[in-house]
C-alpha cells in the first residue's frame, strides 16, 4: 500500500477497500499503489481529492481507464453518507475522490481561526454498495457485505 506518510487514516481506508478483492487488477493495483511516490490533496465543501504520482518503474495495468466507485462510507458515526471514486488513467492509480450525498463535506477550524474543509474526517465503514431492488421501478442504492467480484469483472471486460 502507499506509504503510511503520504496518505492520512480516511484515505487509506477508503484506498484499502477500493482495491480489496481477487482480480489480477485489483493486485496490480495494490502492487502499483506501493510505488506511489507523491501525493496532492484538495478538499472543499464538495468533498476531498487526492492526486497519487505513480513511479515511472511500475507495471501498468490494462484496461487503462476507468473507475472503481462500488465503496460508500459513512461520517461521524453513520449520519452522512458518501461514496468514494478510484480513477484509474493511462493504466495508473490518478486520483482518489470522496465526497458526500446529501451534505457539505465537514470544515474544521484551524489554530489560527479560519475555516478549513477536513481532509480527515472521522470515518464510518467503508462498505460495498451496488443497487437492490424492491421491485422493477423500486431502484435503490444498498448496502452489500461483499464486493461483487461478478459486477467487477463483466465491467472491466467492456
């Protein structure tokens, strides 16, 4: 995993479970995170942004673009609830995105007085979450206890 310097505790979680799983992408994720070199951060009232460097030495994965966005998370014991986005560019980890659903991402005041977004909240889970239905016209965003390794494969098969 990235190095325990470069990232705080809400972001390894977050990047932990976004990679947990068997899939030969998945490790290759894992192995490359362990050469991310740099970091840049960026929080708003939208949510966090971290943006990884990646050593030029490592393997790149195929397919080279996408996401990975099956992880929610909760904040301050469960009352907001977010999602958390991987972006995969050029067959490199790029970015890390969290942000909240239905809330302002949390600030927190500074020693000096100023109101700064939190770059580290206190975080919920994280947890898988794909859709369940009630019935056809009852879509709803769930929770699951597993990552559907199915989902994974058929959509990065495309």
């Amino acid at each position: 995993m990235v190095a325990p310097d470069l990232l705080n505790s809400f972001e390894r979680q977050l990047l932990s479970k976004l990679t947990d799983g068997d899939h030969p992408l998945l490790e290759g994720l894992r192995k490359q995170a362990g050469s991310v070199t740099s970091v840049r951060r960026n929080a708003s009232s939208f949510g966090i942004e971290v943006e990884f460097e990646v050593a030029e030495s490592a393997d790149r994965i195929e397919p080279a673009d996408f996401c990975l966005s099956d992880v929610g998370f909760g904040l301050y014991d469960d009352d907001e609830t977010g999602q958390a986005v991987l972006h995969i560019k050029d067959g490199c980890l790029r970015k890390l995105a969290a942000h909240l659903i239905f809330e302002m991402w949390p600030s927190v005041i500074t020693p000096g007085g100023m109101n700064e977004y939190s770059a580290c909240p206190e975080c919920f889970g994280p947890y898988y979450v794909g859709y369940t239905y009630d019935n056809v016209a009852d879509k709803r965003w769930g929770r699951l206890p597993n990552r559907d390794m199915t989902e994974i494969s058929r959509a990065l098969a495309t």
